[in-house]
C-alpha cells in the first residue's frame, strides 16, 4: 500500500516556502524537498532530523483523525531516534505479553 504525506513550511536560510513529499511503500519511506523555486525535487541522504520530526508531527495529525495507522508512526518513530532524536510512540510489538 502506497500513502504519500505532503506539507510545505517556511524556509529559514531563504524566506521562500518549501515542500516536502514523504511516500511510504512496503517497509521503506521515500522522502523528497524542493523549494518553491527549483523545479526539480532532492533526496536528502541522509533526512536531517528536523524533517523527520515534521513528518512525524503530521503523522500524528492525521492518526488522531483516523487517517493513518499507528505502525506507520512507530515506524517514523525509529527513524527520529537512528538520526539521534527522541522517541514518542511505543512498538506495540515491543509490549505485546505474547
């Protein structure tokens, strides 16, 4: 199952706005950026951490309105900690007394 998330914030360094597109196919989450100017998209490698964490903040919207699942913010969740943040959602696999 394909799901794309999108969202733009304001650029810092430059003041123009800037997209994000983040698609999640199988296991795997490919995320893009572009500014409002360029015309092409750039595969951050590796996502900074304020990405990751902007894709998680919408994530959360959109799980609390019962648009996504909840794996898919676990799984965001791993992301954030390997690039050195802090996680906020538990592995119900990791608390499952079975």
């Amino acid at each position: 199952m394909r799901q794309s998330h999108e969202w733009h914030e304001k650029d810092e360094e430059t003041g123009q706005w800037r997209y994000f597109r983040a698609r999640k196919f199988g296991k795997s989450w490919d995320i893009k950026t572009t500014l409002k100017s360029d015309a092409d998209w750039q595969h951050p490698d590796p996502v900074p951490l304020y990405i990751l964490e902007s894709l998680r903040s919408q994530l959360e919207n959109k799980y609390a309105r019962r648009r996504v699942p909840y794996n898919h913010l676990v799984a965001v969740d791993r992301l954030v900690t390997a690039a050195g943040g802090v996680a906020k959602h538990a592995d119900a696999k990791e608390n499952d007394p079975r």
